[in-house]
C-alpha cells in the first residue's frame, strides 16, 4: 500500500468521524419529550469576551418537567436569561433573580411533525458534509496518483476505501434518525 495514499483515508476517516460527533451532540440538543440539560447545549453566553455553555457557569437540574438553571455569579443571570430568548429554542425563561425556571411542555402532535421535519434536514446536512469530504478525498487520491504516475489500480483501490467510509457514515446517520424518530414517535 501506498503511505500518502493511507494517510489519505486516514484523514478522510477522521474527518468522517468529527462529523458524525458533531451530529450526535446536535442529536442530543433535540427535545424528545424526555428533557435533559442537554436540551441547552446549543445555547452560549458570553462571560469574558468567550462564548461558553450555559452548563460551564450554573448548575442545571431537572425535576419533572422544569429545567431549574442556577447561576453560580448571579450577576450572569441576566445574560443566561438573554441567551435562552435570543436562541433558536422554543424556551421560555422564567427568572426570579436567583434562578432561571423553563417549564418544558408535553410535545404537541405538530411539535413532533416539526422537530421530525427539523431532523431530517438537519441529518440531510450531514450526509452532504460527509459527502463533500468523499469528494474532496477522491480528488487527491486521482490527484496524488496521477502527479506520480502511479498504477491505476491503486486508483480503484483507494477510491474503493473511501467509498466504504462514506457508506458506513451514511448508514450510521440513517440509524441514528430513526432511533431518534422512534423515541420522537413513541412517547
């Protein structure tokens, strides 16, 4: 094999791989009836010039269905209680200037249709960015084989490769929106 040609699927690999984390976090974020600090993770505030999560500056607890967020400088409370209306959340912040109550509704039949909807755009994006990393792979391959005059069938081979990495991520993806579908659905 090939050393510049592996290292080119290995980084192909790794690229795959920061893509497919990147869509569980954001699959964790997905509100699915079962509420969870994490439903906030999307959410940053900004304290020292830094963006960071609301969980790196409070404590986040769950009971029932309120998520309780309680600031460890109460002075942040205003800013936690900004980024949650400014974000893309549905999330409506109650603060009574020691903490930050949100109170998550049951999910509606339309809820479940729109974060559905939402879903399988977002898993859509996904596939695509994965795609244009296979793209991008293949073309240095054709590349790094033809600038060194290299035989044809390694070609093959190492498109081959990347071709299997990019089905596995697809095939990851697609189990993991219906796994989520099905905790969606089946509340």
């Amino acid at each position: 094999m090939n050393q510049s040609l592996s290292l080119i699927t290995d980084k192909n690999n790794k690229q795959i791989n920061t893509i497919l984390k990147t869509f569980d976090k954001y699959l964790l974020t997905i509100n699915t009836g079962v509420i969870t600090p994490n439903l906030l993770d999307n959410i940053y505030i900004e304290v020292s010039g830094k963006k960071v999560k609301i969980a790196h500056i409070a404590t986040i607890t769950i009971k029932r269905n309120i998520i309780s967020i309680n600031p460890w400088d109460k002075k942040n409370i205003k800013f936690v209680e900004k980024a949650i209306l400014n974000s893309s959340s549905t999330f409506f912040p109650h603060n009574n200037g020691n903490q930050i109550l949100i109170k998550i509704p049951p999910l509606t039949k339309d809820d479940r249709i729109d974060i559905l909807k939402q879903l399988k755009g977002q898993a859509e994006n996904i596939k695509i960015q994965v795609r244009q990393t296979r793209r991008n792979s293949n073309n240095l391959i054709k590349s790094h084989i033809k600038n060194n005059k290299l035989s044809s069938n390694l070609d093959k081979t190492y498109l081959d490769i990347i071709q299997t990495q990019t089905d596995n991520a697809i095939k990851l993806i697609d189990r993991s929106i219906e796994k989520k579908k099905k905790s969606i659905i089946n509340l």
